[in-house]
C-alpha cells in the first residue's frame, strides 16, 4: 500500500495551506480532493492583516497582492437610518505593522496560487478526482479509502487532516457530529458589477438595516464586488435569482444598474466539532466548525487552524513532542472557536441584518465609535483583530 507522512483530505483554502506549510517544512504530504476542479464559486475573499506576516513567511502574499487587491480602508460601518459611517482605516498601523492593510482576493484565486506554489513541491502531491469513502484507524497509522473515477484506492499515513468542509467524511469517520445552531434565514452572496464607491462605500463595508442589511466588499482592481445580504427561508430557493435585483433596487435605487456576475444562496451555521482529533486523524477548518461568515471569522479561524496544526504536526513528526500534543491542538481550537470566532461572528450578524430598535443598533456601535476618534483607539481595535490566532503550544513562537 501506498505510503505518506500526513494525509490532507480536501484541496479548499485550509487543506492547501498546510499542504504549502508542511511541505516547505519538509514533511512529505498527499492531497486528496473529491472534485475535479478547484471551487471558484462566491466564497471567502478578506484576508485580515494580522494572517499576512505568517501568509508571507509561506510566500504567498507577493501573489496574492498580484491577483488581488490592498485594501488600506479597513472596517466601515453604514448605519442606514442615520446615513452615519463609521470608519477604522487599516492606515492607523503605517509604521507599526509590517502590513497594515487588509488583502481582498476571491478564495478561489487563493487556492489556484497556493496549488501553482505546491506544484514546484517534490513532496507533496495533490491529487483530484479522488474521494474520500472512510478512514481506518489503527494502532500506528491511518488508512484512507479512496474512489478514483470508480476505482477503490488506500493511502497509509502517519497522520490524517480532515479539512473536507462542512459535510466532513473524515468527521464522521472519527464518529464526531457537529453541535450547535443553524440560523433561520438563508444568505444569498451575490459577484456584481457596480461603482459601489459611487454611493459611498469603501473596499469593506456592514451596512446596518433590519430590511436590507448586507455586506458590500470589493473583490477585484476592476470593479467586481462581492454584496451578501440575507432573506427569508419561507421564500422558495429555487426563485433566488429573480429576487436579487429586488435587493438592489431597495438599496441603491431602481435606477441603479447592477451586473450580477454570480451568486451562491447558503444556510449559516454556529456549529462545533464534538471531536477534533481522534487517534491519528485530526481535524481543520470547516470540518472542524462553522460560523456564518459576517466578520470574516469563517476562513480566517481556519487559517489560523493551520497555523496551529503547521507547528503541532512538525513537533510530532519530528519526535520532539508525543502526540497528546494533537489533544492540545484540538482543545485549543474548539475554545477559540467557542469563545471567540462563533460569539463575534454571531454579534456581528445580528448587528448588521437582525436588530429592529435604533437605539440598541446606537449602543452597539459605540464601540466601534470610541475606536474610531483616535488614532490609538484605532491601533487597538485593529490589533485585536489577531483574536482567533492561538498561543504556541511548543514555544517555537513565543
Ligand atoms: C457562499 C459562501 C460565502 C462565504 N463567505 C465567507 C466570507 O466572506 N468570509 C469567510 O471568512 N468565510 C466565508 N465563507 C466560509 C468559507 O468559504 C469557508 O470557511 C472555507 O471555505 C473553509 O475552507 P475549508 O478548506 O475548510 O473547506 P472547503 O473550502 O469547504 O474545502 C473542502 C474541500 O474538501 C473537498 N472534499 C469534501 N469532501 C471530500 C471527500 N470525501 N474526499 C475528498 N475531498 C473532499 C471539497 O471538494 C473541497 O474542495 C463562505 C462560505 C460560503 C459557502
């Protein structure tokens, strides 16, 4: 049987990276991805400037910067009743942070450049058109069982990483369910052409309304832009696309003339992993938890996952820490996504499409006003955006 040191299942944002991570490090590692293709559909696209220190060391931030875009602009507030916008531009860290700007680039175009850096990699091996049926657990490794174009496969490693999203293979192989809360209303992230910043909107904005709350980020140089709002699950799915220029009408005005480029409608989810790790299988990113994506915490916990894991893993490969050290890991990921990732990604959604009194949205916002008079309150709420980045477990970072 074929042989591996780490198994990754799923070629997302999360699987790749460590792929990227652990391969520079040397370790040899096999890629195994259900679809042909990498997914190019309306997903993540903000990656925030504390995550970019550590994307660089992978040597991934020169393209993402060349395919993507800076965004110095920061977080904007758009309270809808007043007209009120309140601003915490990225430029308050010029000169204290080696990147003080935010990258904005489609999660599709992440993982084609972080492939094309893996393909300069002997040592690890990405595969597409394979499945993952089950993993077998034994006493020193795992095996994975494999369908490629029909045809049964196993793939023996010292470790396996589930990072196979939300409808994980690898979870259910480990007997994990995933607990939590799915929210009644379904999101709708529409790719559209418009001259957003022509209405007073900056690269990344929350535009606070009861009626028709929406997230507007720009996507690309040349004008794509990315409005996630949401609407009722009474309405049928089906009739998604025939609503979305309504959407528009009520926020820009019926003479507004908007190109849809694409969308994708989704149910959102505030779910946890019961488990995420179980003998020599170890779980990343949206296998591991699910968070509605308001405030960019969905992509970016699993990042930092990665960042967790990248260190976890050599430890242990390397036979300088025993592999309780994966319990640690687990442990420590499911309470920053428990106490962090899931609360804020929560406050946030109901701050910008569920709160109907004016004066509660006022009191909600205050602190983001407080932040925004000075420059320090500035640098201290942009730093503590770093919130769902988790200690070092082996001191190689402290
Ligand atoms: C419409 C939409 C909009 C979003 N917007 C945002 C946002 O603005 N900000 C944010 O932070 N997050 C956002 N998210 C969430 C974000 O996209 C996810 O957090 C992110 O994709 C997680 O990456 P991942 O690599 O863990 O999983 P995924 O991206 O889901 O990748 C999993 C991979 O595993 C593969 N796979 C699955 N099963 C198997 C199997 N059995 N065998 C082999 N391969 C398998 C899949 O084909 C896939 O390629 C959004 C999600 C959606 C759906």
């Amino acid at each position: 049987m074929e042989k591996t040191d780490v198994a990754i299942v799923g070629a997302g944002p999360v699987g790749l990276t460590l792929a990227l991570a652990l391969g520079r490090a040397g370790v040899n590692v096999v890629v195994v991805e259900r679809d042909a293709e990498i997914n190019l559909s309306p997903r993540a696209m903000v990656y925030l400037h504390p995550l970019l220190p550590d994307l660089d060391r992978l040597g991934l931030v020169a393209g993402m910067l060349k395919r993507g875009f800076r965004d110095d602009e920061g977080l904007n507030l758009h309270l809808a009743s007043t007209g009120e916008v309140i601003s915490i531009p990225n430029t308050a860290l010029d000169g204290i942070d080696p990147f003080p700007f935010n990258i904005h680039l489609g999660q599709g175009e992440y993982c084609s450049l972080v492939a094309e850096l893996l393909a300069d990699l002997d040592n690890v091996d990405v595969r597409s058109n394979s499945e993952v049926v089950t993993i077998d657990d034994q006493e020193a490794t795992a095996t994975v069982h494999l369908q490629v174009k029909g045809v049964s496969q196993a793939l023996e490693a010292r470790y396996v990483v589930g990072a196979d999203g939300g409808h994980s293979v690898v979870r259910a192989s480990i007997g994990a369910s995933l607990e939590g809360t799915t929210w009644g209303e379904r999101f709708v992230a529409t790719n559209v052409r418009f001259d957003f910043r022509s209405r007073g909107f900056k690269s990344s904005n929350m535009y606070i309304d009861p009626e028709i709350g929406c997230i507007i980020a720009q996507i690309t140089p040349d004008g794509l832009w990315r409005c996630t709002y949401q609407e009722s699950l009474e309405l049928p799915e089906s009739t998604v696309a025939d609503r979305i220029p309504q959407h528009f009408d009520r926020l820009l005005g019926a003479d507004a003339s908007v190109e849809l480029v694409d969308f994708r409608p989704y149910r959102m989810h505030q779910r946890l992993s019961s488990s995420l790790r179980s003998g020599h299988v170890v779980l990343a990113g949206d296998a591991a938890h699910l968070t509605n994506p308001t405030g960019g915490l969905g992509l970016t916990t699993g990042l930092y996952d990665v960042l967790l894991l990248e260190e976890v893993l050599l430890a242990v490969l390397r036979g300088e820490a025993g592999d309780e050290l994966l319990d640690r890991y687990a442990e420590e990921r499911s309470r920053v996504f428990s106490h962090v990732s899931s609360p804020n990604a929560t406050y946030f959604k109901t701050l910008v499409y569920d709160t109907t009194d004016p004066a509660v949205v006022d009191a909600q916002v205050q602190p983001f006003r407080d932040a925004a008079k000075t420059l320090e309150g500035q640098r201290a709420f942009l730093s503590g955006l770093d919130m769902v980045r988790s200690p070092s477990l082996t001191g190689a970072h402290s």
